[in-house]
C-alpha cells in the first residue's frame, strides 16, 4: 500500500470511528439527553407478568408489570414512553451497544450493536455478572430460584428445614441423573447454581425459545424438570393448575432491578427517587396486587418494609 492509499486507509478508519463514537453518544443517553428527546425507551423482555407484547402489523402491544411501572416514570419525567421488544440474549446489548455472553465463568464482549433503550425493566434478577456489565435500581421485586416439576413426576417436594442452604442441598440431592430444563443468560442458567456437579443432565431449548415457555415444554415432556424463578412460578401455578409442582429452592433470596447504562446515574437516580415515591404512596404496592396478588403470601415483608432496610 502506498503512502497516498495508507492515508486514505486512516482517514476512513478515523473517520468511521468518529461517527461510530457519534452515533454512541447520540443513543446512550442520560437524564438530560431524555428529556431534551422527549421520550424514554423501554427495552422489554417477554417474562410472566412483568412484560408480555404481541405485534398486530406494524405495531407493538404492551402489558405488564414492568410496562406500567416504567410508563409512570415516563409521565413523571414528563417525556413520552416508547417500547422496545427485546430478547434475553439481546437486551444488554441493546442497552449497553456491545454485545455481551456469559458461559458461567467469564464474561466476554462481542461486536458493537445500535443502542435502542434507555433501560431495562423485565423482571431483572440481580446477579454478580450482569451487575460488571450495567447498574441496578433499588430492588423492587423479590426472587429465588426453585426447581418445579411435572405432577406425574415420581419426585416430591421437599420438607422445608427453615434453612434455605439445607433446603437447596435436599434439593439437589435429587437431581442425579434427570433431565433438567434450563436457560443460558438468564437467572436460570444453571452455571449459577453449581448443577453440574449434581449429575444432573441439563437440556438447553432451541435459540429463540422464550422463558414462558419453559413450563410449558416439560408438559409435553421435553424434559421433567426445569427452573422458575419465584415471580414465573406464581403465574404457572395458576395457568397450569395440577400439572406441576414446586420441588424446593436452588438459589439463596434473590432481587430484581431496573437496569441502566453505567454512563446513565442521574436516569438511575431518578428512577430511584420515583420507586421511592410510588412505594411511600402507596401505588406500587396496588401495581403489584394486580400483577402478582400472590405474592404478598410469600414476600409480603418484602413490600412493606422500607427500601433502605431490605
């Protein structure tokens, strides 16, 4: 290459990567960015109650928890709210601009994509892994992890010793050489949980399978188990009543969150002030009993007890 090709050669690299750089800085928004646009971006991922979508042509209908809670901050930002489907594999990216996997052990970051969102809100658990990659609201939502079952499954539920740690080992005391259904990238990847060691045969769905519809492949027998977080497992009970059980827990208490850019804190911090406002009069609380009114069974302490304190 001669002298006069090799300049243009790094005029276009600069120039591609200014505008590269441009176009990040035009998506990744903050606080101020937002509200000079005039809108929020809802990234959103199908997942029980928190979010469902379906397309009708060119339009995006929304529902849930997690759509009308980010819709009230829209409105209390004072800009308008738009949804952005997502999937699990995607929706960090789409958040951070860089496509990011997690085997179990390392994080690793793929080719750069266009940012569409200003935050996630699906129903989130907090987890180490994803907490390196962007940050968490205040905890909204309670969540653990538990292994359900098909009712003509010969296991049976365990006896709760009062001790998670115990109840997780009685549990994975059964799973020698089962057939588990699981999902990478998610609360339910089984990596999380140190299952491998348990001579349990870990059965990932095709790319594209969605997390509701986890219960709904070990009924017709893909697999005899598999794992639900807390919140999932509440709709299943009632959706498929007396087709599956819950075996017990194979996670401590998790959380759940909002995510953010890290480059987004006053978003974040706004965000909080919000969940702190609807939490104190008393609306989050009336949100929730919609979705999840049984969920006060299990976590009601959860929801009276102050932020600061859980």
């Amino acid at each position: 290459m001669n002298i006069k090709n090799k300049t243009a050669h790094y005029l276009y690299i600069f120039l591609y990567t200014a505008l590269a750089f441009s176009s990040y800085q035009a998506t990744a928004r903050d606080l101020a960015e937002i509200k000079q646009a005039g809108v929020l971006r809802h990234l959103g991922v199908s997942y029980a109650n928190f979010v469902s979508y379906y397309r009708e042509g060119e339009t995006v209908h929304q529902s849930g928890l997690d759509v009308e809670l980010i819709q009230g901050f829209a409105r209390h930002l004072g800009v308008k709210y738009q949804f952005v489907p997502a999937q699990p594999a995607n929706a960090l990216g789409l958040l951070t601009g860089k496509n990011v996997q997690f085997d179990g052990e390392k994080i690793s970051y793929r080719e750069q994509v266009a940012i569409a969102g200003d935050l996630i809100a699906s129903g989130a658990t907090k987890l180490a892994w994803r907490e390196e990659i962007i940050d968490f609201s205040d905890d909204y939502f309670p969540s653990a992890v538990w292994v359900i079952a098909r009712a003509d499954s010969d296991l049976q539920p365990i006896q709760p010793t009062g001790s998670i740690a115990e109840d997780i080992v009685q549990v994975k005391s059964l799973l020698d050489s089962r057939n588990l259904l699981a999902m990478k990238q998610t609360c339910l990847d089984p990596h999380l949980y140190n299952l491998r060691a348990t001579g349990v045969n870990i059965i990932f769905p095709p790319r594209g399978h969605k997390l509701t519809e986890m219960v709904r492949a070990i009924i017709k027998g893909d697999a005899e188990m598999t794992l639900f977080d807390v919140s999932d497992t509440l709709v299943a009970l009632q959706k498929w009543p007396g087709e599956i059980k819950v075996i017990g827990p194979i996670s401590e208490k998790q959380t759940m969150g909002v995510a953010f850019r890290k480059h987004s804190p006053e978003l974040r911090k706004a965000f909080n002030a919000y969940l702190q406002q609807i939490r104190s009069d008393g609306s989050y609380y009336q949100l929730v009993e919609k979705y999840y009114p049984a969920v006060f069974n299990y976590y009601g302490e959860f929801f009276s007890m102050p932020i600061e304190e859980r």
